[in-house]
C-alpha cells in the first residue's frame, strides 16, 4: 500500500516506521530539520535495545508525493488549518484519511451518531466547515492511539509503552476497507481492533486526558502529583462527571466512575503530559480539542458545564500569556 505520514512526530514515525516494515511504501510530508534526517536517514524506531531505521520518501511539498491510498494525519489539533491547506494533492477518490489525533475531531458527530447533536457542526473544532470540505467525510476512518511514543530528535522516534490502536468508520459500519485497514495494521504488528463506534473510543480517551492535560500545564506537574492532590482530584472528577452527562446524551455512555479512570490513570506512572511538552516546547496547545468541544458538546446536548467553563478559561487563559494559544 502506498502511505503517506503528514506528522512524522512521535506517534505519526512510530506508524510509518511499522508500516514500512511490514512492505508499504511510505511517503512523509515534512519540512526543516525533520525533512532534512528522514532524506539522510530515513525513519528511525528505538525500542529498548532495537533500533530499525527504514527508507521513506520525504518532501516538503504534497504534490511532489502524489495521490495516496492512505494517509495518515497525526498532527496536533491546532496544525490541522495548515495540513487543509496543502492535502489536496494526496487525495485521490478512495483515499482512506486515518486520523491518529487526541480530542474531539471534526467528524465526531457525522455519520448518524449524536442524539440531539447528530450532524451539527463543531466549531470549536472546525469553524466554518473548512476541515469537513478539504476532507470530507467519505475518506475518513477514525483513530485511537493507546501508545506511548516520544522523539528523541528529528526522524528519531522512541517507543516507551503500549501497542494499541482503535480504528473504525464514523458511521460504526464494518466496511470492506475498514477490515482491511484493520488486517494491514495487525499485519504491521499493531495490536489493532476493528470498533462498532469510534466515537465512543475517542469519548473515553478524552474523558481521562482533557482535564489532567491542562491541569499540567497550569501547574507544570506530573501526572502523579496532580492525583494526588485530594482538592484537584476533586475538581477534575467534577469535570469528569459533566463528560459523562454529555457522553449519556449524545450516545456514548461510559459505566465507569471517574475514581475508575484515574486508577487507569495511576497506572502509567508519573509522566508529563502531551500538553505540558508542547508548552515547555513553545508549541500551540490543542485546548480546544480536548475541552472547548466538551464546552460545546454540552451546549448541543442542554449539559451545564460550570466546571469544564472554569478549567477553560484558567487554561486557555494561561496559554494566551504564553502566546500559544
């Protein structure tokens, strides 16, 4: 299969490399330091003491790569008005686009799914509708990544933890081209499940890592400190039950309490979250992502979100001062 990655960062590397190995033809859209190492090196995975380095064809231009069989979007939520602006060339008429984002993203209510959201726009996420027209709704298969990754330099992707990936359509068919989307990923040694509704998935990834993700980038802590905060933990859970209300809403409930999740949460030791790396990194935050479309979700769906209105609006406060949001 002919592959394109347009964000050869952590978890966009780690995917190319696998798939590559496992015979696709990778293409990577990439530019500055990172265009310059996957021309000389190509694409580089450290796990443990193995290190595979696999041949890609990288430019700066998508046009110069041609249209694709499948690309894979791992950008972050505020990168997505850029890619728009240049994905053009890559998208032929059975072009699959895999989303391997965090948050809410722009399909999430297309293709039925909703109740009393069903079909509305998002403008937290896609103001105007210019996502959905530059990539409509017909290419997308939804993703979930459960794998922990970082880069420890351009080109250079390091494997910590986790093997999972959620894929399905929007519209929760099990379409031929989702089944094989599916086998080519177990085929890439990717523990990957074909889901009957992608967006639930996303919903509980969400429900664990929208409040801890700005949290920590208010305070700068890890994720065990924050838990172990009775008074912030508290506050979160808060957050976590307004969720909840608005996951029984739209059509996906979650069973769990939010004690449930952090235990999930606690599990993985103390990290520093994908949020507090982009701000030590000087990089824009995908606040709106992860708590704006909460915001609005709960606004469709007649949810009061007090607590989700305060945590954004400290956040999205502190990442204006820093000029990243």
């Amino acid at each position: 299969m002919k592959v394109c990655i347009y964000g050869a960062g952590a978890i966009g590397g780690w995917l190319g490399n696998k798939l590559a190995q496992a015979g696709c033809e990778i293409d990577v859209v990439a530019r500055g330091a990172t265009l310059a190492a996957l021309q000389r090196d190509g694409l580089v995975l450290v796990s443990g003491d193995k290190r595979t380095a696999v041949p890609v064809r990288a430019s700066d231009d998508p046009a110069a790569l041609g249209v694709q069989q499948l690309v894979v979007i791992a950008v972050k939520a505020p990168a997505l008005p850029s890619v728009i602006e240049r994905i053009a060339p890559l998208l032929g008429p059975d072009t699959i686009v895999l989303t391997a984002m965090n948050g809410v993203p722009w399909w999430f209510l297309q293709g039925g799914f909703g109740g009393p959201a069903a079909g509305r726009p998002l403008d937290a996420i896609d103001p105007g509708g210019r996502i959905d027209a530059a990539i409509p709704a017909r290419h997308v298969i939804g993703g979930v990544v459960h794998v922990s990754c970082s880069l420890d330099g351009p080109g250079v992707v390091r494997h910590h933890f986790g093997n999972g990936l959620i894929i399905g359509e929007p519209s929760g068919e099990a379409t031929p081209r989702a089944e094989a989307l599916c086998k080519l990923l177990q085929g890439a040694g990717i523990d990957t499940k074909l889901s009957p509704q992608i967006q639930k998935d996303v919903w509980y990834k969400l429900w664990g890592n929208m409040t801890v993700n700005p949290i920590s980038m208010l305070t700068g802590a890890t994720t065990d400190l924050i838990l172990n905060d009775d008074l912030v933990r508290g506050f979160i859970s808060t957050i976590m039950l307004e969720a909840k209300q608005i996951g029984e809403r739209i059509g996906v409930p979650i069973a769990e309490s939010p004690e449930d999740r952090h235990a999930v949460t606690r599990k993985l030791g103390a990290f520093r979250t994908s949020m507090l790396q982009d701000v030590e990194a000087g990089r824009a935050v995908e606040l709106d992502a992860l708590v704006s479309a909460v915001r609005e979700l709960g606004t469709l769906a007649g949810v009061a979100t007090p607590f989700t209105d305060a945590l954004l609006g400290l956040a999205r406060l502190r990442a204006r001062q820093l000029k990243l949001y």
